[in-house]
C-alpha cells in the first residue's frame, strides 16, 4: 500500500461515501425534504430536456430515478478517489474538491421547491465528515509514505505494519459508522414517507377549506399576508426527530381528576362534530417586531365537550399535556371549558395537519402562547391541579400561565429602509387573542398617536392588519406603533423581554423619508 496510489484513492472514497452517508442520515433526522444527493437528481431530472426524460422513462421504466442515481453516486466516487489521491501532494486540493462537491449540494438542496436554510445543514455535515474522515485516513498513509524504503530482501522497517493496521481499523471504523448512519436514515426516513402517504390519502369529514372572511384584507403592498400559509408558518418545537404517528396507531387519553376516563382512536375524533375558526398562534418567545407568529383556519373537535364526557372531578385546575415525544404543557381548565374553541386539531388550512405543526393531532387555544397549550402530536390529557404539576418550559423559568399579551407589528415599510415624504403608507399587524384589538395608533419621533385604519376580523381569536398614511418630513425618523384592546387598555411601552411570561414594550423602526420622486430628478 506504501507507494501505491491505491491506498489514497481508496482512502478519498471511503471518506467520500462516509460524507454522502452522513449528510443522508442528517436529512432524514431533520426530516427536511431531500437528502443531497437526491435533491441533485430532482434537479438533473428537471434540467434535462423533456424528450431525454421520456426516452429514459421509455428504455429504463420504473428504475430510471434508481438508475440516475446510482450515476450520481458513481460520479461522486470518481471525485471522491480522485480527492484521495490529491491529498497525497497537497492538503488544500481535495478540500476545493470536497468543496465543489458540496456547493453543489447546497445548490440543489437550497433550491429545491420550499428549500429553506435548514436543508444546509446535513450539507454542512457531510462536508464536514469529508474533511475529518479523509485526515484520519491519509493520516497513516502520510507516515508509511515517509518511512525509509527497506533495503530489498529485508524485513519492513518496525512500525510499518503498525501504522498499516491503524489505516485498515480506521477504515473499517468509518465504513462501519457510514453503515450504521445509512441504516439509521433509512428507517427514520421510511417512517416518516409512511406517514406523509397516509397523511396524504386521508378524507376529513366536516373538514373545509379556508375562505378569506370579508375585509380582513388591507390594500397596503408588501403588508403579511392576514392567513399564513402551513408553509409559512413559525415552528417551534423541542423535536429533534420530529414524531411521525401513523393516524390508525394513534390514541389520545383523557384521564386523572375524571369521573371516567376517555380514550380516542384517530378514527373515533375525525367522526365527531367538526368545530372550524382561523385563531392566530403565536410564542412567547417572539420578541417585540418578531414573526413567531401565525394565523390559520383550524379544525378539530372541542374540548370542552370531551373534558365534559369525562366528568371534570372539582378541585381540578389544569390539563398536563403530553406529546408523542414527552414534551409537556400545563394548560388552564378555565381556557378549555369556557365558550372559546379550544380544540384538538385534526387540520390546518382545510388540510390534515402537517406533521411538523402535529400531526396527526394537536391542541389549540385561542388567547394562550404555544408553549401553554399549543401541544402537538398530543396523546395524554390529565385532568390535574397546577400544584401537583411541573410541564418541560415551566421547569426552565418560564411562568406558569400564558396568556398572550397585547402586541402589534409594524411590516410595511421594512425597520431601516426608506418611505416616501407626503402620504406614505405605514402597515402592519396587531393582535390580543381572545381579547380582541379595538384600536391601533401610530406616533412619529414620539410624537402624538394617531390612529391607525383597521381590517376587520371574524373574531377576536385572530390578529388584525392596520394601517396608517403618514405625513413624513424629509430625513430620518423612528416610527412606534401600540395597541388598545377590546377592553380598552393600552399596550405597554415598558421594554420586557420574553422570559419568563412574554416580551413587551412598542415596536419602534428607523425610517428614511425621502421625496418620492427624488430619484428620476437626480
Ligand atoms: N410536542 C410539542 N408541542 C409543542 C411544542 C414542542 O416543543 N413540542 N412547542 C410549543 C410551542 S413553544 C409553540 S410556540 C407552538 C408552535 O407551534 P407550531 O410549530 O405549529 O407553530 O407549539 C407548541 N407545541
Ligand atoms: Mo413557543
């Protein structure tokens, strides 16, 4: 192996297929869309003319996509030997061709249909195994090319043999680990397909498309958009792996301070009555001008009418929910007994749940942060008291109780950017769930508030859009915005950050104002 090229070549592909093993294993746990490689296929698929794919189709049938990819992975081999053996001169040659490779990789990954900045990352890992890998390989290879030639007839110098065993441990280690990671994406990834197809073929009864109720909608352009679409939609979540439930092997518990406990097969909830509203969601953790937040059409079954099956035992003030995963949430009784649609969601937007925001079941709550209610891939409700629980956020200094705070959003124009003198337009969002917003105002270098123009809303469980025409002299100013609540109190302008109950104080942004049209006068 000493002096044959062999050794780097097989060294630069165990390496290679090493990486291309790590980055699959990343995406399957990530549950992003594509690992890498097929994202590069998707995108030669689309790239190639029409005709080629049909020929392909025509004389490969069902295994052209096998086919193609088994090209691609071969090509990459080539790279990946050819790496190995650059590393034998310079250390810098196969990084610019790990590089290359990866750049391609984030290319196809990055821009794939809904790629997002997240689909880098097993990318970034696989890269990264590249360069870890190859060093621990060529490492050896490096010290028995360095060791003196053996007189011919003579034994090895001592330590060659040593350091020959170290490559081929390595080596196996690698192969063994690249194994195992392809195997573990494997059935991560083969769960997660299961449950995207049945996802996919179910039929909601009583389920129904989202329709924009009349006059929510401001004309300011550039304003966020009063529904947000599933896949625009914030995430948070402690998931890691994010649960992936089949809907025939889910059941959800009622149990604790009850009179008799309830269990529900996914089968059982989706026959009952369908209770629908748009209820904007939104995290405690937003902070004051941030966007952890959304507004969806939602469907699901009360709750109230379940805890009310289960017999409420009195002394009871809290709902401990547990998810699929274990994440816990201590809910208020009080918020999914009374007259709001505190519901276990079966859909978003006229659409079973995406798996990401739960599925197949999740909780909802009008007037509550996420992390006190919204629990997804919920399958345990116990009825209890808050002094006998403790859930995952209130562990780590979060309160207690979450009831979101008055809050309002300036979106149009952008924080830094510029705005016409004379009539410009100032938009945004506003929202107190449950509560409802009666007023917005709008104040200028802390100026006196004016008030703003509001949409109007279905209820008071949803956000609202303002907007306000403002009358800017040229230069730089700070526009604020604040709003009053159904009940007629005012947001605070108390800065607060979002530990441990939620951020307050006005979002305030940095404008230019410059004649409009300043620019075609020069
Ligand atoms: N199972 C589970 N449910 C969860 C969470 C979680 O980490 N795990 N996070 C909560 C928080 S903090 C918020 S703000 C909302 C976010 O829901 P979304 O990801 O659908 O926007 O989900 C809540 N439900
Ligand atoms: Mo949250």
């Amino acid at each position: 192996m000493r002096s044959s090229r062999a050794g780097w070549s097989v060294a630069g592909l165990i390496a290679g297929y090493a990486g291309l093993a790590a980055s699959y294993c990343m995406a399957m746990v990530l549950t992003t869309r594509d690992a890498p490689v097929t994202a590069i296929a998707e995108r030669i698929i689309r790239l190639t003319p029409g005709p080629v794919v049909e020929r392909a189709i025509k004389v490969l049938g069902h295994w052209d996509k096998p086919f193609l990819l088994l090209v691609i992975l071969l090509g990459a081999g080539a790279a990946f030997a050819w790496a190995g053996l650059l590393a034998r001169r310079s250390w810098w040659a196969p990084v610019i061709v790990y590089g290359v490779l990866a750049l391609v990789g984030a290319a196809a990954v990055r821009w794939q249909p809904r790629g997002a900045t997240i689909d880098l990352l097993p990318v970034a890992v696989g890269f990264a195994t590249w360069l870890v890998c190859l060093s621990l390989l060529t490492e050896p290879l490096r010290r028995l090319a360095a060791a003196p030639e053996p007189a011919p007839g003579s034994a090895p110098p001592a330590g060659t043999e040593h350091t020959r065993r170290t490559f081929l441990l390595r080596a196996g280690l690698i192969l063994g680990a690249s194994v195992a990671a392809g195997g573990v994406g494997r059935v991560v990834g083969r769960g997660r397909r299961h449950v995207e197809e049945a996802r996919r073929l179910l039929r909601l009864p009583g389920v129904t498309e989202p329709t924009l109720p009349p006059g929510v909608r401001l004309d300011v352009e550039g304003i966020t958009p009063w529904a947000t679409r599933a896949e625009d939609f914030y995430r948070i979540d402690t998931a890691f792996v994010v649960p992936a439930i089949e809907p025939v092997d889910w059941r959800v518990r009622i149990h604790g301070l009850v009179e008799r406990e309830v269990v529900l097969t996914y089968q059982q909830l989706i026959n009952r009555r369908m209770t629908q509203a748009w209820i904007t969601l939104n995290c405690v953790s937003n902070e004051v001008g941030g966007d952890l937040i959304g507004n969806a059409w939602w469907s699901g079954v009360r709750l109230a009418d379940l805890l009310e099956e289960a017999g409420v035992q009195p002394g009871a003030d809290a709902v401990l929910q547990t998810s699929e995963d274990g994440w816990t949430c201590g809910t208020p009784l009080s918020v999914l007994t009374d007259s709001r649609d505190a519901m276990l969601a079966v859909a978003m937007n006229g659409r079973p749940l995406p798996i990401e925001h739960g599925f197949p079941v999740r909780t909802i709550v009008p007037g509550l942060y996420g992390y006190v209610s919204a629990c997804k891939w919920v399958v345990d409700i116990e009825v209890t008291r808050f002094a006998d629980i403790e859930a995952y956020w209130t562990q780590r200094g979060w309160a207690e109780k979450g009831p979101v705070k008055i809050a309002s959003r300036i979106d149009v124009p952008r924080g830094g950017g510029e705005i016409a003198t004379g009539g410009a337009r100032v938009a945004g969002v506003a929202w107190a769930q449950h509560t409802g917003i009666q007023a917005v105002e709008v104040s200028v270098d802390d100026g006196p508030w004016q008030r703003a123009a509001l949409g109007t809303v279905p209820s008071s469980d949803t956000w609202v859009q303002w907007a306000a025409t403002l009358d800017l002299a040229p230069g730089d100013h700070v526009l604020a915005v604040r709003a009053i609540d159904a009940h007629g109190e005012t947001q605070t302008g108390e800065e607060h950050g979002t530990v441990p109950d939620g951020a307050t104080g006005w979002h305030r942004i940095k404008v230019t104002a410059v004649e409009p049209d300043e620019d075609e006068e020069g």
